[in-house]
C-alpha cells in the first residue's frame, strides 16, 4: 500500500546536505541542497565550490551525472568540486512564476515583447489551463528583476555557511545558470564580479537588443579593468537557432550577439570557451548545458 511521505528519493550517487536559508538581500527564504563528491573524505585538500541556480530542477537532475565526470574513465575527466544548489521550499516553489523572474532577471532588463505571445501559449490560457493573472504575475516580476540581490545573497550570506561547514577553496568559485540564470552569470561577470572565476551562461536569456549585459560589459572596458583570471564558457542550444519559437531565436542571437563582444575585446584575464549543443531545445538543454559547462572549465589536465 502507498503511503504518503515527505522524505525525497534517496540517490545513493549523490552525498547531500539540505538546509534552508533566511536571506536578508532577496527577503525570502532559499532551499539549498549542496552535493560532495564520492572522494571528499579522502583528501584534506580543499575543493572548489559551484552555485547552480533553479536548484529545485538542477539538484536532481544533476546529482545522477556529475558523480559520473569525476571518475577516471570518463571521456572528459573533471576535478570534483562541491555544488551548492540555489533553489525554494515548497511555497517558494510554487510561486515560481514570479520567484524565479525576481532573483534570476538583472534589474533593468527590458521584457522582450517576443516573450507575451510565447508565454500565453505555453501556459495554456487561451485553453483554460492557467488563469490570465498568472500572465500578469510573470511578467510583473520579470519587468522588476533583482538578480543583484541574489548574488549578494550568495558571496554574503550563503557562501560563508558553505565555508564554514565544508572544505572549500576560496579561490575557486563559481555559478552556473541556464536560461535566465545564464543571463545572471553574464550580468555578474559584466558587473566586474571578482567573487566567481567560472561563469556557466547555458542559453543565456537575452532577448532584447537594449540588454542591460551590453552596456555593463562596454563600461567595464572603457573603465580599464584590472585583470581577473576567470573562465567564461557559454552555450547555445542548435535547435533553440532553428527552431518555431522566435523569442528563443532572439536568445540565440543575443548570445551570439555577447560572444562575439566578450572574444573581440575580452576583459583581462578572461578566457572564453563556448558549445552549441545539437539536438537540444531549450526546454530539455539544461543537463547539457551543465555538463557542457563542468566539462570545460573543471577538465583535468
């Protein structure tokens, strides 16, 4: 007989800590779920840290694969590291509609008007499957984004928990977001973050020619920067290029667009990979986009 249960599935490959964090920058409360590689307890050596947003899908998702690159057989063997996954309790989660635009968007980023007709389509209102309002909650909060406050939340208040449970190299950050959390990376880095040195942008969410990304990234030059060794690496799903939906064509091209501004004139110090990823659409990318991301920027060797 099924019984109900509130404890989640256990996943022997994947050695997790929960907890749930009040922050003071976003005024919400964060579920964080943080992963340690199968080898952690054999080394005293410190070991990187990785931030994945959405991590109500990335810790699932990734907790069966990124063991898997670690191993001396993979085709790419990557250092290990510990991944900390930025995500919401259950109330949290269920307002992802707004929660997510809120601390995934760059303030003042522009709504794409591509994006209206995408998204009434993909909630089903005109069917009856969402109510109009859940339209209105969307786009609400994806015009009034604060994605600043989420990564002041993560080098101010969760990364000292991080560090003061785990073993983990102060040196050695990094973020990895997909979607609007791709176009989050691209905005901390066109900011002149110094806390990250890895920048994962999958399928980065630039969908307005105006993006707030453009003009960060031309005043960190005209400002000379200082060097800051860091590893950028963005992709691009194909499919996301060829495929119906215009607002993820727009993507596409606005992080082309990106790519060719950082590999013209990169900023000091930064290296620069990136993929585009065949046979995936956006939807169904981001497992490749991560592990796209982990494989080049944590490669061994």
């Amino acid at each position: 007989m099924a019984a109900n249960a509130t404890q989640s599935m256990f996943n022997p490959l994947d050695r997790c800590t929960y907890l749930e964090i009040d922050s003071d920058h976003v005024g919400d409360r964060f579920a964080i779920s943080i992963s340690l590689p199968a080898t952690y307890d054999l080394t005293d050596d410190p070991l990187p840290v990785l931030y994945v947003t959405d991590g109500n899908i990335a810790a699932p998702m990734t907790g069966g694969v990124a063991f898997s690159m670690f191993l001396p057989e993979a085709a790419i063997p990557c250092r290990p590291f510990i991944q900390v996954n930025i995500g919401y309790p259950e109330d949290g989660a269920r307002r992802m509609l707004s929660t997510r635009n809120r601390d995934l968007v760059p303030p003042g980023e522009r709504v794409a008007p591509e994006m209206i007709p995408y998204m009434r389509d993909h909630l089903g209102i005109d069917e009856g499957l969402a109510p109009e309002t859940a339209l209105d909650i969307f786009f609400d909060s994806y015009a009034d984004g604060h994605g600043d406050r989420l990564l002041k939340f993560i080098e101010e208040e969760l990364h000292p928990q991080v560090a003061a449970r785990f073993r983990a190299d102060a040196w050695d950050v990094g973020f990895f977001g997909y979607s609007f959390g791709g176009l989050l990376a691209l905005y901390a880095l066109s900011c002149g973050n110094r806390f990250f040195v890895k920048y994962g942008a999958g399928s980065p969410g630039i969908m307005v020619d105006d993006s707030v990304v453009f003009g960060l990234y031309e005043t960190m030059l005209a400002a000379g920067a200082e060097a800051h060794p860091a590893h950028l690496h963005l992709s691009i799903n194909i499919h996301e290029m060829e495929g119906p939906v215009r607002a993820y064509r727009k993507l596409a091209m606005g992080a082309l667009r990106f790519l060719d501004q950082a590999m013209a004139d990169p900023l000091p110090g930064l290296r620069i990979s990136s993929e585009m990823i065949p046979g995936q659409d956006h939807e169904a990318g981001f497992i490749d986009a991560y592990r796209s991301f982990v494989r080049h920027t944590y490669r061994r060797g």
